[in-house]
C-alpha cells in the first residue's frame, strides 16, 4: 500500500560522463543534475524517466560492483508514502536493511529515503518526495541542476519507464515472487514458461497495485541445456536487471530515430508475421511495416502491445532495451515472450 511508482533507476558506472554522452545521443536523455560532492553521478532525465548514473570509485563497493557486473543497475528506487513505515514494515517482514531513513533538505523540498536489499547485488531505495519539482529538488544539498556542458538531445522518443526486466539464478523465481508478494505486498499478475529445442526459462510478473511498478523476472528452466538467461547470468555475474522497457507514444518514430543513431534490433524470423493475423485475429496495424520495423505485437483484452528490442550495446553483451507502445493494453507479451526468447538466443549464438 506504500509504493507508487518507480522514483529513478541508479547504474554504477565506469565514466559518469561518457555514459552520459551515450544515453543523449543514443536515446534521447538529458543531462539535468549533477550531484555537488562526493558521488560523482549524474541525474538524466526523459519524460517521466529519471536515470542515475553513478561513477565507481578507485575501489570498494562501487569498484567492486563494476568490476562484478560492468555497467549495470544497482538501484531500483521506488516512491513511496511514507518511507518510515515502507521500510519499516519491509524490513519486519524480511527485507535486509542496508540504510535507515535519512531526510535531505527541508520544507516543499523534503526527500525521506532509506535502502533494503533486493535480488543479488541490486537494492530498492524508498523514496518519499514534499515535491515533485526541478532537478534541485531531486535530493536537496546533494544534487543541484546542470545547464550547460552536455549536449542538447534532438530526439525524446520515451514518455516513461514501462517495467524492468530482472534476470535470476536457476531456482529463485519462486522465492523472489514470495519477496515481493510477503514483503512489499505485490502481486503475481502473469506467467509464462518457454522451451525451445534445448533451453527454456520460467518467467512470471510482478506488481504493485497501481500497475506503476512491475518486474518481469525469468529463470532458466532446469530441464534444458544452458540458455541465454544462463548466458546473462555468467556475463553479468549474477542475477540483475536484463533490460529497460521504455514507452512511447510512437515505436515506429522511435525506432528510427535510434536506428539513426547506431542502434540494431533484433531480428524477427518472417514467418512470425506470416501467421500474426492468425494468431490475433484482423489487425488495425500495416502488418508489413510491422516486419519492416521488427515490431512484435500482442493483444489482451483492453488492447494491442507493440514491442521492439535492441540488440545489446553493452561491452559484456549483457543489457539490452526495449521499446513498448501500449494501445490500450495492459500486459506483458506473453504471446511474445517466445520470439524474444529465441531472437536473443540467436543473437547470443553470433557472439564469441
């Protein structure tokens, strides 16, 4: 009954600037706030998406995160109504702490934010804000706004984090359902388990209760030869988030202008076209635009989804990004979530 929706996403990083750099140019972010002493991150900022990008240190934790993980997510912050009562009953209920509430700046500025631990080495701040403003108030006396030395993106495809994607370690779907159901009080909304010729993974969904928060999250299935869900896991070096799905009001427009700009998606075999209207009964969708932009659809009862995914930019070929446009829709893909299962595993069968 606390959480609302998905405050920021935080990324430890090798270079907080060049990583910057990459997230304007490639998709559209900008650079809104740098914090003013000792963490050395930047605050980017997309419609409603707000992403952190935090610069390891020489060495401890952070250095020792990336030198574990590369790039990736550390922090998924959640917003909250009352952070001492979120964190509270979350550790009560199981949850390891990793920092009490802490309050910054005062007033209508007011941050209250405290830490537990979620899946591997990847935790979930709560955050509860007095208000909702400029990069200022981001985290009062930490971060302050940035306005020159970065460039100005030409494109903002994205309106909004749509849901991340967490890859775990075979055997702990079930226990992290049982986390986030016992602890923060989500619930299971869908399930889908895939096998192919040799692999396959069990997948099921979680959410808050407002739909604003949701974590797909995928094991391998135990019954087949090592998959890409493995294949993550041991580029990575343990669970954490796959990818970022992130909505737009325009997928075509959006693929495009990332295409644009360096960026390759998956490939979709023809004959899951063949057959879509089949599948999903007569489409208001120029299905042979629908091929020509690799855009895989899906329809539940109050709409059609359309979804694209790029191909991995990461050094360790481990994250990756969706592109999702919601017509009325309020799933997940499940239809879909075999041609992605099999497009990421060609892909991993290209790489050395």
């Amino acid at each position: 009954m606390y959480f609302r929706e998905v405050d920021h996403v935080e990324m430890w990083v090798e270079d907080a600037h060049q990583a910057a750099l990459f997230y304007v140019g490639t998709f559209g972010f900008r650079v809104v706030g740098r914090a003013e002493a000792g963490r050395g991150s930047l605050l980017l900022q997309q419609g409603h998406l707000r992403l952190v990008l935090t610069e390891a240190s020489a060495e401890g934790a952070s250095a020792d995160f990336v030198r574990r993980h590369g790039e990736a997510v550390k922090d998924i912050a959640l917003r909250v109504t009352d952070v001492e009562a979120a964190f509270r009953d979350a550790v009560r209920r199981g949850a390891r702490p990793v920092s009490e509430p802490a309050v910054f700046g005062d007033g209508a500025a007011r941050v209250t934010r405290a830490t537990v631990a979620a899946m591997g080495d990847v935790v979930h701040s709560f955050v509860q804000r007095e208000s909702r403003g400029g990069p200022e108030d981001f985290l009062p006396g930490v971060f302050a706004p940035v306005t020159e030395g970065f460039p100005v993106p030409l494109f903002e495809p994205f309106a909004a984090l749509d849901h991340l994607a967490i890859a775990l370690e075979p055997g702990q779907l079930e226990p992290m359902v049982r986390f986030y159901r016992d602890v923060f009080g989500f619930h299971e909304s869908h399930e889908e388990n895939v096998r192919t010729g040799e692999s396959g993974m069990n997948s099921k969904v979680v959410q808050n209760d407002n739909g604003r928060i949701c974590f797909p999250m995928m094991e391998p299935a135990r019954d087949g030869k090592p998959g890409q869900i493995d294949d993550f896991l041991a580029r990575h070096g343990g669970p954490g988030v796959q990818h970022f799905a992130m909505l737009s009001h325009d997928i075509e427009a959006a693929i495009r202008a990332m295409q644009s700009r360096g960026v390759v998606f998956l490939d979709i075999p023809p004959s899951y076209y063949d057959v879509l209207e089949e599948r999903l009964g007569r489409l208001d969708l120029d299905v042979a635009r629908t091929r020509d932009y690799g855009i895989l659809v899906d329809r539940d009862a109050w709409g059609l989804l359309l979804q694209a995914f790029t191909r991995s930019m990461h050094p360790r070929h481990t994250l990756f990004f969706e592109v999702i446009q919601r017509k009325d829709a309020r799933g997940f893909g499940g239809a879909n979530i075999r041609a992605l299962f099999e497009a990421v595993e060609r892909e991993q069968s290209r790489r050395p």
